[in-house]
C-alpha cells in the first residue's frame, strides 16, 4: 500500500514523540523485553548461569528494569556467587534509592538453596538446619527433598525440621520414611508424625511398635502414650531397665519429653548409672521434668566426675528459678571445664540473671583459643537478650573460625530484632559458605517476622 511523503513523514513525527513521551523505565522495559523473555525462561527451567549471561550486557545499559536485576541477583545467588548476588544488589538499590526487602528475602533464601546438593555433608547440614530455622510452610516443601540425601544423619535432622510445622507432620513423604533404611529416621519420623496430636495417626504409629529397633519401638511408645494408650507406660519403663544402652536411652529422653513426674525414680536410679551417656540422657530429663524433687539429684550430678555429665547438670538446671539455682550455677562458673563454665551461663542468662553475673566468664571463654570453646560460649550468649549480649555476639562475627561465627549469627537471626538485619546483610558476604547459608536464614527469619509470615 503507497503513503504519500507527507503522510510517511507526519507518522513518524508521532511515533517519535509517543516513544520521547514515555518514562524511561518504561521504554528500557520495552526495549529489553525479548531478552527479558528468554531469560525468564531459563530461569524457570533452573538454567541459572544462562539468565547471568542473557542478563548482564543489559545491565551495562542505563536504566535496566526491577525485573532484569531480580534476575540477575537470584540467579548469581543460585549459582553460589554469593558476592557477585550481593553486588548486584547494592547496585538496585543504588538505582532506585531504596532497599527492596522482597528481593533481598528471595536472594537469601537462594543462596541457602544453592548448596542444597553441595558434596559436603557438613555443608547439606547447614542448608537444612537453616531451612528448619525458617518458620514459614513455604521451607517444607525444599526439606522434603533432603529425605532422599545420602546421609542418614541429614535424613533423621529433615524428619524432624518437618514435625516442627503442622503442614510438615501431615507430609506424604514423611510418612514414607517411616519405611526409611535408618533406624534413627523411622524413630524420628514416629516423633514427628506424632507431634500432630491426631488420632488419625495411631494405626500408622502402632505399625512401629513392630519395628526390628528398639529406638523406634520406644519412640512409636512415647508417641501412643501421648496420643491415650496410657497402658504404653510399662513399654517405656521397660525400656529404661534394658542392658541394650540404645533403648535405655531413648527411654529416659522419652521420660524427659513426657515430662510426667511419675518417671521421677526411675530417672533417679538412671543417674547413678555406670554409662555417663545414660546418666547425661537421665539428668537432661530430670531438668525437664521441672519438678522441685528433681534438683537436689542435678546438684549432685554437679559433682561428677565427667565433665560432659557436669555439663548436662549446668544446663538442666536452666529450666527452674534464679533463686533455686543462682548458687550452684554459680559455682559452677568456677569449674575446671570450660564446657560446664558455657552451661552454667547458659542456664543463668535462661533463668533471668543479670548479664554481669556471667560478664567476666564468658569473656573468658571469648578468649580462648580453642574455637570449640568460643563457639560454646557464643551458644551460652544465645540464651539471654538486651543491648550487652547483642554488642557480644556481634564481635563473634569477626572470629577468625567458621564455627563461632555461625553460632553467633544464628542467635542473632534467631532473635529477629528488625535492627540486626544490616549486620546479617553483611554477613551474606562471609568467605565462609556455611556462615553465609546462616545469615540468611537470618535475614529470611527477620524480614517474615515483620510480615507475620
């Protein structure tokens, strides 16, 4: 069809200033959007280092969109490039002038899920106990897939990130790892499904009361128990008097979580046992029993000859008042072991008592050079609150081992004061990945605290 010149002209004069007329994050929208189009679909499809090489020439261009740095951003994440992520994040805000909460909260959640099939063990553990850190039904569905890991240990952690969140207990296929090849897995999958409180569950449960292990049987035991089959009670004592030292200490630990004072003797009896992990597992529920009878017997345990025991006996004693245990538990600050040292701040700052009573041991702790004792004395940190213990675990980020560091972030998110989130931001940028994978759950934690999520 023929335009005549003048009319050619006069359309091109419009199209120019409809186009000139434009925002221009409009106009860059529409002038990236095939790229912006195929980068989409290889994110979809987890092609993550294609959407970084689609994306990245646009951003060289001013102004790319919103949508075009979320890209670039979640998928640098994903790839494990955690400061490239990072990077490109401070340059959106630079961009926009403001922070973009939703963008930083799917970053870090993406960088947590970067190491999820990682080749270390330790580092799949650090993925999944962050992921169970996060209190949102949005983490069941990416635990779920850390019930076909390899290891045992990361199967039986999952089972038990999933009973902590209603929709976890109802999963499918936390109900299929009661079939699972791992004894501890079935056990904690019993524990799990039971935590629902459902008598739907029973006939399910009363299946591993069958089960080739002890450790199941009681854990299957402890949950019917719960759920009205009062008569499970003598499976349990019996339990606890069995010469197998596996199914006498699932026994006394499910006396513990029963926390029925019935169970007071028998606990007695077990701390007095020649096998220290027996009497640690006695002690451990005689403090969650809560009961004033418990307490002379975890004053004496103050006394064994084992400092791991000593050290249950510290903690335990967290569970009851200041003015019960303020004496012992400060003794114990004088102890030769610095693990009982740990545990009787702990169970001070848990009971209520002022930070200055554990200020000159802790910095003690701090002080060592063994990183396993800083790192005890960061997690004794994660049992108080207010400005002092804050400032303290704030100087743990600059720990030069990974482990205290972790320990230290993690009460930090765990806290989810909206005030800490900076300190976590920067964290994102740790040499260390496992540090980083617990920044984030921080971040993650703090940011739906804000929402209610």
């Amino acid at each position: 069809m023929y335009f005549p010149h003048h009319v050619l002209k006069k359309a091109v004069c419009v199209l120019v200033f409809v186009v000139g007329g434009l925002p221009i994050q409009v106009w860059s929208e529409l002038s990236e959007s095939p790229i912006l189009e195929k980068a989409n679909a290889a994110f979809h499809k987890g092609d993550f280092q294609k959407v970084v090489e689609l994306v990245e020439p646009v951003l060289q261009e001013a102004p790319p969109s919103a949508q075009m740095y979320r890209l670039h951003i979640l998928s640098l994440a994903r790839t494990g490039n955690a400061l490239g992520a990072m990077d490109s994040y401070e340059e959106l805000i630079q961009a926009t002038k403001r922070e973009d909460e939703n963008i930083l909260r799917q970053t870090a959640l993406a960088m947590i899920l970067a190491k999820q099939a990682d080749m270390r063990e330790q580092m799949r553990g650090a993925v999944y106990t962050a992921l169970k850190e996060i209190d949102s039904d949005e983490m069941v569905g990416f635990l779920e897939e850390g019930l076909t890991d390899g290891s045992g240990m990361i199967r039986a952690l999952v089972a038990e990130a999933l009973g902590k969140r209603k929709v976890g207990q109802q999963s499918k296929r936390l109900r299929e790892a009661l079939k699972d090849s791992a004894g501890l897995v079935r056990a904690m999958a019993v524990k799990s499904i039971g935590n629902s409180r459902d008598k739907d569950v029973i006939p399910l449960i009363e299946k591993a009361l069958q089960d080739e292990q002890a450790l199941v049987q009681i854990a299957a035991a402890r949950v019917l128990y719960k759920l009205g089959q009062k008569q499970l009670w003598t499976r349990l004592e019996k339990g606890a008097q069995s010469e197998e030292g596996y199914e006498r200490g699932g026994a006394i630990r499910a006396f513990g979580e029963l926390k029925d004072p019935r169970a007071l003797s028998l606990l007695e009896k077990s701390s007095q046992d020649t096998q220290p992990s027996i009497r640690a597992a006695a002690i451990v529920s005689l403090g969650k029993l809560q009961i004033s009878e418990a307490l002379p017997i975890l004053k004496s345990a103050l006394l064994d000859r084992i400092p791991a025991v000593r050290s249950v006996a510290a903690y335990s004693m967290g569970y009851f008042k200041l003015r019960e245990v303020l004496s012992p538990l400060t003794r114990a600050l004088a102890d030769q072991n610095h693990g009982v040292q740990a545990a009787a701040c702990a169970s001070l700052l848990r009971a209520g008592a002022s930070f200055s009573v554990v200020e000159e041991t802790l910095h003690a702790l701090l002080q060592n050079e063994n990183p396993a004792v800083r790192s005890g004395a960061a997690k004794a940190l994660s049992n108080g609150k207010g400005g002092k213990v804050i400032a303290t675990l704030k100087l743990m980020l600059n720990d030069p081992t990974p482990r205290p560091r972790i320990v230290a972030i993690r009460a930090l998110g765990r806290m989810g004061e909206r005030n800490l989130l900076p300190v976590l931001k920067r964290t994102l940028r740790d040499t260390d990945d496992a540090v980083r994978v617990t920044a984030a759950a921080g971040i993650v934690k703090v940011l739906d605290a804000k929402v209610g999520i």
